[in-house]
C-alpha cells in the first residue's frame, strides 16, 4: 500500500523473518521525500540486509526503471528484532515501486514477497522457504511470491497460493495484471507415495543376529543403542542399517524434519519434503557447536538435524567430553536449549542417539583370536569417558563378538529390511494409538514415570526378577524406568498389550553393559 502524507511517499509491503525455528511477518515500510539522495535501511538489519541497497539500486535500474534520486528511509518492523540474509531484496524493490506510483497499492496488500535481487533483476533462492509459507498462511495472506526454485518446498503447505517468480520484472508484470502465474501445486500425495529406496539392507549383515534383534527393539520403540565390540565386529555397519529398518515418517514429522533442513538450505529442488528418517553420521572431532548448534550466527547442529531420525556417534570415547555431555539434557527434554548473548533459542531434539565404541583402547579386549595388549587400568579409564548419567540414559546395551568365518560363508538366507520394518511399522503404529491423547508422547521411549506406572506394569514374577536385576547389577532408578519401556517395546513387536516375563528378562539383558558391570 501507498500514501502521500505531508507531501512524503509512503509505501508497505509484507515479507517475512526467521525466528529460531518458525517464521514471522515483517513490514517493509518505505519513505521516500525530496532531499539527498541517500538510501537508508533501519531496523536491526545485518549486513546482508544492508548491501541490499546496492542489489535493489542495480536491479531495479536493470529493469527499466529509473533510480529515484530522493531520500529514501526503509523500516523493517518489528524494529527491535535483528533481519538476517537477502531475503528482503525483492519486498524493499517492490516497496519502493509502489512508493514511486509504478505499482498500485491494493495489488501487494494480500501477498508477501521473499526473494534475493542479483544485480540484474533475477531473483535467487532463499533458506526457510517451508517456514515462510506457514508464516504467510497464518497471517492470513492470499499469496506468496517466493523465488522458483523454493516454490516446490513452500507449495507443501496447503491453504496458500504460491507462485514462484524468476526476475523482478515478472513479479512486476503479475503485480500489474500483464502477466499470468500459476500457483506452483506440489503432490504430497506422490512424494509420500514414493517411500525412500535404500542402498543398503540388514540382512547384507553376517552373523550378529542378537544385535539385529536388539536394533529391532530399538527402532520399535525409539530407544537409544550402544554397541560394544571389536574392531571388525560390524557396528558401524549395523548402525548404517538401522535407518532401513525405522518406521515410516509421518505427515506431522515429514513437515517438522523438513522445517529444519529447509532453515538450514539443505534441501534439494527434486525432494522439497523429508520423507526418509534423518541418519546423521558424526566425526568424533566435531565441536561443542557442531554438535549442539550456535555460532555467531546461530544455527541448528547435528542434535537437532537428526531430529525424528538417528544421531550415530562412532569410537565415542574419542568424543571431547564436553560433547558428549550435552546430549544429555536432549535426550531427556526431546529439544536444545542454546543461550548466547543475544538471546536463547531451543531447537527440536527427538533423535534415536546410536553410539559405538571398543571394548578397551586396542580394541581386542573381547576377541578371542587377538590378544589385548590393555592394562586394566587403561581399559577402565577408556571406558569412563562415557560417564555414568550419559550411559544411564541409553537404553539399550549390545555386546558385540567377533563374527566367525563360518557366519561370513554362511549362505543361509537372512530377514531383509522391508521385513523387519513391517514389525517395526506395526509396533509404531500400536504406540501412536495408545499415546493417542498423551501430549509429546510419540513412541514408548518419551514415556516418564506416570506412563510407566499406566502402561508398563508387570506382575508379582517379572518385579522379583527385576528387583534382583537391580540389586545384582547396581542398576540406577534411571535404568528400571528403561528397562520397563524396552520390555513395552518388545510386547508391542508381538503384538501384545500384557509384558510378560520373558519381556522382562530380555529388557534386562540389554542393561549387561552398565557402568558398574562394565568398568
């Protein structure tokens, strides 16, 4: 919209900030009056905010129009929150256009325009094109004008009409009625249709059968895994497995995975939506940032990208402590929490936490064929890098043997992938019907004591057995909370809402590897 006030131009039109993980609607106000000629842009902008006057100025020149040699003040409102990126290039040109008279006022009111200007006027893509779109539907706006090659991501969510425009004087022309654009419609239906094809399949896996079975468990119910054994003994291979076995994602999750790789301008033009679970293989060099998310800028880490899917920490005690410490709080929380200086931001964390490890520095201390070269105290002081309170938190403990030459050679069959997520998909799809009115509650590892005490109860045989478990082994209260949620999982896979005792006894002996038995 325009206005002549005081013998000054005012114009305004809609665009759209990132907050953290959603979005937000900004005003680009505009005011132009006779004086010197200087371009001013206000409201805590960045600066890639602020170069976007010279981007606007060769842009707009570039498309036929003349510069206005006035005084002209841009506002991005609200004032008192920083502006990042190039995003406002193309709302400041348009503000600007209207202010001048070229474009009528009630054509912009209803849209919001996002995009960054090259020198030559075509419009470049922009990071968080899904959030924008959710932004401009519950602001209530008719369209968004968004650059093509976000138009697939921001067209997922329906209730808005997204048009994807190339070069200002095409916003221009459909902003004047002399050029027809179509909303960009994407198939939800057919990209939802086309589950992930997966390179890889655990039954390539050899041997290892009772770990096989135990990453069933794990993906059944979102539990966190350790695996513990020799180099060679397959658990980075099992690991790389386990996302071919997690359950289906659904709409709800496919959205709020796509939400954070769209913020982070990960996503690709032929995939606009995340449909396969995140698998986030980590370097044990990573950084306390890397891993939590922050900088200067700050920005989601791999706690957060792995969010719906696995985070995969391979030689773990090889982690900085640091690193591994603050998985803690997500893990528990189900979201990061990072203060600076310039404020807190709390990203997603709902992630499956996959760690691996050696039994002892060589690495041999299990393997019967190899001699382990490790004195005790070495062993000890290698296995406590993982503290007590990070390995309490993971529910399920896999020990490891060396895979024998005859399970190499082996050819008998083994279960594909496919087979095992249909159990997977099956036991999912009980929990979700269970937790159906529990808020936050997705699968049996967000369960907490009250849901315990509801869904997981066990009789007078099961207790004695766990009571002795606890007694022999120094198991925490942390751990009897877990293994009751591991024995849920497994009653689930068959199919049964009564945990019997077998359930039971095998939840216990996924717990062998706790700091007390191990250290």
């Amino acid at each position: 919209m325009s206005e002549w006030v005081n013998g000054e131009m005012l114009a305004r039109v809609f665009s759209s900030m990132i907050t953290v993980i959603e979005a937000a609607t900004v005003e680009v106000e505009v005011d132009i009056i006779y004086g010197l000629p200087i371009f001013t842009i206000v409201g805590l902008p960045d600066t890639a905010v602020r170069e976007s006057k010279e981007r606007v100025r060769s842009a707009l020149r570039n498309a036929g129009f003349k510069f206005p040699s006035k005084k002209i003040t841009v506002n991005l409102a609200p004032a008192n929150v920083r502006k990042e990126g190039a995003l406002y290039d193309l709302p400041v040109a348009v503000a600007i256009l209207c202010a001048e008279g070229f474009i009528d006022k009630e054509k912009v009111k209803d849209y919001m325009f996002i995009g960054e200007l090259s020198l030559y006027g075509s419009i470049k893509p922009v990071r968080g094109a899904l959030l924008i779109a959710i932004a401009a539907r519950a602001a209530g706006f008719k369209g968004l004008l968004i650059p093509s090659e976000n138009a697939a991501e921001a067209a997922i969510i329906p209730g808005i009409d997204v048009y994807g425009v190339e070069t200002l004087q095409q916003v221009i022309g459909f902003l004047e009625e002399r050029e027809v654009l179509k909303p960009y419609a994407t198939d939800v239906t057919n990209i939802f249709a086309g589950r992930p094809v997966y390179d890889t399949d655990i039954s390539e896996v050899k041997g290892q059968e009772h770990a096989k079975r135990a990453l069933e468990v794990a993906a059944a119910g979102g539990h966190n895994v350790l695996m513990i054994g020799p180099p060679g003994s397959g658990k980075s291979m099992l690991a790389k497995r386990l996302s071919t076995i997690l359950p289906d994602m659904t709409f709800d999750e496919a959205i709020e995975t796509t939400k954070i790789y769209s913020l982070t301008g990960s996503l690709h033009n032929d995939m606009p939506v995340i449909t396969a679970r995140p698998f986030r293989p980590t370097h044990h060099t990573i950084s306390y940032a890397g891993m939590a998310g922050g900088g200067n800028t700050p920005r989601p880490g791999e706690i957060t990208l792995a969010h719906n899917g696995v985070l995969f920490l391979d030689e773990t005690p090889e982690y900085r402590r640091d690193v591994l410490e603050v998985l803690r709080q997500p893990i528990e929380d189900r979201h990061i929490t990072i203060s600076r200086a310039g404020g807190t931001m709390t990203y997603p964390a709902r992630f499956m936490l996959v760690c691996a490890m050696n039994p002892c520095p060589c690495g041999y201390f299990t393997d019967p064929g190899r001699n382990c070269t490790c004195t005790p105290l070495q062993i000890q002081r290698y296995r406590s890098k993982m503290s007590g309170p990070l390995l309490d938190r993971i529910d399920i403990h896999i020990n490891l043997p060396p895979v024998s030459m005859k399970e190499i050679n082996s050819c008998m069959p083994a279960e594909t992938s496919s087979d095992v997520r249909l159990r997977v998909n099956t036991a999912r799809d009980t929990q979700r019907r269970r937790y159906k009115g529990e808020n936050g509650i997705y699968c049996n590892a967000d369960i907490n004591g009250t849901h315990i005490a509801k869904y997981c109860k066990i009789d007078n045989r099961s207790q004695e057995i766990l009571e002795r478990a606890m007694s022999r082994f120094g198991l925490s209260a942390r751990a009897y909370d877990r293994i009751l949620k591991v024995a849920r999982t497994i009653a689930d896979l068959d199919m049964r809402e009564e945990i019997l005792t077998q359930d039971v006894s095998e939840a216990i002996g996924y717990r062998m590897l706790d700091r007390n038995v191990v250290g």
